[in-house]
C-alpha cells in the first residue's frame, strides 16, 4: 500500500473530508472551509509541549508530544472516524505539513483509507488564497447592486440568489452589514484570515460564463478589508441602481435594524463611534430620540446627514457610470416585491 498522498491545494476538492488537526485557536484564526478540526494537540497540550522543549530538552518534548497524540488519534478513530465507509478518502493538514498532519495521516493510511496530506500544510494554503485573491475576482462579470442605505440592497442580493442567480453576498461572509451600526447581535465578524478564506473558496466555486451579482461595499466592511482586487473588479462591473423613497426606507431600516428598537442603550454606543465626524452635541441629539422611541425621526436623520451623503460620494467616486446601469425600484416591503424586482432586473441583465 502506498503512503499518504501528497496533496496541492488546487486538489481539495478530490476528497470526502478535509481534517485540520491544528489546535482550536489556530483552527478558530483561519482554516480551509469545510475543514473540520481534529486536534492531535489541544491548545493546553501544545503549551505543555512547547514549555518542555524550551525548559527541558526537545528529546523530552517529542516524547511528551508522542504520547498525546497517540492518544489523541485513538480517540478521534474511536468517536469521529469509526463508521468512515472502506472508500472515505480524507485530507489531513497542520501548519506547514509536519509532524502533526503526518501522525493522523499515517494512521488512516494503516487503517487502509486513502489518504491525502496537504503538502506545505496551512501556509501553503494561505499564500494560495493571497495569490489567488489577486487576480480571481477578475475573472467574472459583476453586477453591482448600488443604492442608498435602506433601499434594500442586500433584501435584492437573497432574492436574486432564491431566483437562480450567482451571487456573492460580502457582508454574509463578514458578518456585519457594512456601516457602523452593522454589527450582528451575538454574531461576532470572523477574523481578517478567515474572510479572506470565505471570499476565495466563493469565488473559486463561481461560474464564469454567467453574472455575478454582488452589493456596493467600501473598502472594509466592519473590522475586515474587503480584498483589493476584489474592489477593482466591482468598480469596473455594471450597476444596478435600487431606489426606494424615504418612507419606504426607513420602514425597512426599522425592521432590519430591530434590535436597536428593543435596546436603544446599544444604539447608543455605537453613535458615540460617530462622535468625531458631529460632535457630542448632535450624538447626545441623536440618543435622546432613541430614548423617546422617536425612531421615524431618528432614522430620517441619520440617512440624511450621514448615510445618504457619504454614500453619493462614494458612488459617483467609484461608479462614474452609474447613471448608465440597469434602475430599479421598489415599491413595498415585502418578498414578493423583492421577488417580483429580483425578476425584473434578471430579465434586463440578458
């Protein structure tokens, strides 16, 4: 039987799973996606390790490392890899293609699986995703779902999505609706590494003989930089203008925007991000509206004197021809409405 086989990234896809038996922080910074994490040294255990070989002698860590990892594998055969079928074919990677990933990997391989090994480990990946990234996103044709704060932009991204259209939704992957108060409650943004990731593994999943659509972002979307190149290419793509009036706008911010209503203190925090930009004054303003549950007036204020114009900047900066691209509008919050314009704006884009 011949050994583990030595796997490139352009590869992944060959096999059933892909284990990552890195440690639960290294896992939790970034990881392949899909991957799932079968430590063959927990994070304590990697301390231990590393304090022995510091303190004692790398002899002695190895022989402490051993016995974890036996033991380890053991137990991930026995609770995770028992009912694997005689034809599961595994991927097993660590940090740069080591000892870790070699352990589990020869293992299975006596087992009789077909094992694959990532060669160079999770930095090889890492220095494919950041080559890729470069020059990926160049590769499709983008619509650029353009509009102003509230007019539904993201509603539009899931119904062209539900429609049958290719779709890359940035803010999905960053978990953050892309202005400061996007934050989503007790959903915390994934780290810059592993955005990175999400937005590669989408795109290397992406067609490109058909439009993909994707909504208007700045250059970061919460804490996390959208990729560079990523922004070019939907600078160059085609936009597709969404109005709504203002009535309709802030009822749809309301809704989107619900946990404010129910904790208007948290709102209150995130204004005092804004103090810099409209001083205390006008903040204090803006939170004893929300303390009075004067939200109608509150919402109308903040898009006028500040989505609204930093975001005409932003587009005609940005989209100089975005006079020149496919207008819609929506007319009711509901989804049969975003259905319904979801069709429409398939329907001009052929």
């Amino acid at each position: 039987m011949r050994s583990p086989m030595p796997v490139t990234v352009a590869h992944l896809a060959d096999f059933d799973e892909i284990i990552d038996v890195r440690s639960e922080l290294e896992f939790a910074a970034d990881h392949i996606p899909g991957a799932h994490n079968y430590p063959v040294l927990n994070d304590a255990e990697r301390a231990h390790v590393g304090a022995i070989y510091k303190q004692v002698s790398a002899f002695d860590a190895k022989k402490a490392g051993a016995a974890l990892v036996s033991r380890n594998i053991a137990r991930h055969i026995e609770a995770a890899f028992a009912l694997r079928p005689r034809d599961w074919r595994p991927l097993v990677y660590c940090w740069r293609g080591g000892g870790r990933s070699a352990a589990l990997a020869h293992v299975l391989h006596k087992i009789g699986w077909r094992v694959g090994q990532l060669e160079g480990g999770y930095k090889a990946y890492r220095r494919t995703v950041l080559s890729e990234l470069c020059e990926l996103p160049h590769r499709f044709e983008w619509q650029v779902i353009c509009g102003l704060t509230g007019s539904g932009k993201s509603r539009l991204l899931r119904a062209l999505a539900q429609a049958g259209a290719q779709v890359l939704d940035l803010e999905a992957l960053a978990a953050h609706r892309g202005s400061v108060l996007g934050d989503l409650p007790g959903e915390p943004q994934p780290t810059q590494k592993m955005f990175d990731s999400l937005v590669w593994s989408e795109l290397r999943q992406l067609d490109r003989a058909r439009p993909v659509y994707v909504e208007a972002e700045s250059k970061k979307i919460g804490n996390l930089r959208v990729p560079e190149a990523m922004i070019a290419a939907m600078w160059d793509g085609q936009c597709v203008r969404l109005e709504a009036d203002a009535a309709l706008r802030v009822a749809m911010l309301k809704d989107e925007y619900r946990h404010f209503v129910s904790d208007p203190l948290s709102l209150g925090a995130q204004l005092d991000c804004l103090t810099a930009l409209y001083g205390q004054k006008q903040i204090e303003d803006w939170k004893s509206r929300a303390a009075a549950g004067e939200w109608d007036r509150l919402v109308r204020d903040l898009l006028e004197n500040h989505y609204d114009p930093a975001y005409l900047r932003s587009t005609l900066k940005h989209y100089s021809h975005h006079a020149h691209g496919i207008r819609l509008e929506i007319s009711a919050d509901s989804d049969a409405a975003f259905e319904q314009l979801a069709a429409h704006c398939l329907a001009q884009s052929h």
